[in-house]
C-alpha cells in the first residue's frame, strides 16, 4: 500500500481503506477521495484529552477511497517503517502517515524528551502496518543489540522501536569529544534489542545546537 516515489514523496494505493496522515500534507491524488479532519490528532475524546495534557500535538487528517493518494512534508526525506504487532516510538513533528487501523498514543519520554527538544512526552504508534515518517536528510536505522549498545545524539534522534531502554547522560556529546561543543551537552544511551532511526541533521535542544 505504501510507496515512495523518489524520497520525498509517499505514494498510498487504497482500495476501499483509509489511512491516517498529517494534516495539510496531501500534494495530489487520483481516483475518488474522501479527507476527514480528526480532532485532536485522532482516537477520540481520550486521545484528545491526552494531548492536550502532555502538549504533543499532532493535526490528523483521514484519507479514504479509491485510487492513490501522495503526501509529503516540507520537501523532507521518507522512510517507511512496517510494525508487526510491535510499538513506534516517533516524535509527533516526524510522523507523516499510518495504516487507519494503526493505534497511536502518547508515552512519558523524561529527560531524554527535554533534552532533544521535543517535550517530555512523544507519540506511540502501535500494531500491525505501515508508518511513514519524516527526517531532515535520509534517516538511518541503527541495530541496538544486547552486546552493542547504541549513544545517539538527541538532537538527530528521530524514532525507535523494540525492547528498548534508554538512558540519559549528560555532561558529554560527540561535539564535547572533539572540542567543538559549548555549555551542557546530552546523549541518551540505547541498550537491549530493537533499532534506533536518526537523521543526518540536530535540531535545536535546551543544550544548544548538540
């Protein structure tokens, strides 16, 4: 069902189903489309309730139809993502497009979520199908296995998945190593079995450009 044309640009086949999307980033379609605006980012009354207390928003849209649909998102790169009854962790702002029948949520991030930027909390999508997200440069999926942890700079972090524990430290950055960081600097250590996806560019966090 999902497809990319090129890398920017996500192709999505429908027969009949739906899919759930970021509001504003359809570019075309054929056939014959309906676009249904969800409050609050979709699930319902509680999954609006919940956004609004842990402030990660995310402005849905539902697409459903006949024929094919193409979205994309401020010229960023796409990378897709198939879940098998497993959990995405993504952060709201990278989250282009899910399978209708996908569930998302919201999971307390800690530290980890202050330090990159984003907020203490970010957005889960859960069950079996397909994701679209979005990074700044193509995205890279990192192996985190029992006997190869995995230190990630949180500003190029974008999503993982697995059984996955993260830790947060601070006071060292890739930057600090080589004499080029200043001020407080972070990293978060992944350790046990799942991948982590990051992108080619750090965003802003609380300690500075990391």
């Amino acid at each position: 069902m999902f497809r990319l044309q090129g890398s920017r640009t996500l192709a999505v086949d429908l027969a009949g189903d739906a899919v759930k999307a970021k509001n504003g980033s359809m570019v075309a379609y054929d056939g014959r489309m309906t676009f249904k605006k969800m409050t609050g980012g979709g699930d319902g009354l509680r999954g609006m309730v919940t956004r609004r207390l842990t402030g990660e928003q995310m402005s849905v849209m539902e697409v459903t139809g006949q024929g094919t649909c193409y979205f994309a998102d401020r010229a960023s790169e796409i990378n897709l993502v198939s879940l098998h009854g497993d959990k995405l962790y993504v952060e709201a702002s990278n989250l282009l497009c899910t399978d209708a029948g996908l569930r998302t949520g919201t999971t307390f991030t800690g530290l980890r979520g202050g330090a990159s930027g984003n907020g203490l909390f970010t957005t889960t999508v859960e069950g079996t199908g397909q994701v679209a997200i979005v990074s700044d440069g193509a995205a890279v999926a990192l192996r985190v296995s029992a006997q190869y942890p995995l230190f990630v700079d949180p500003g190029a972090y974008i999503a993982h998945q697995g059984s996955l524990q993260q830790h947060f430290q601070s006071g060292v950055n890739f930057r600090t190593v080589i004499g080029e960081g200043s001020g407080e600097s972070f990293q978060i250590r992944f350790e046990g079995e799942g991948v982590v996806y990051v992108q080619p560019s750090e965003r802003n966090t609380i300690g500075g450009d990391v």
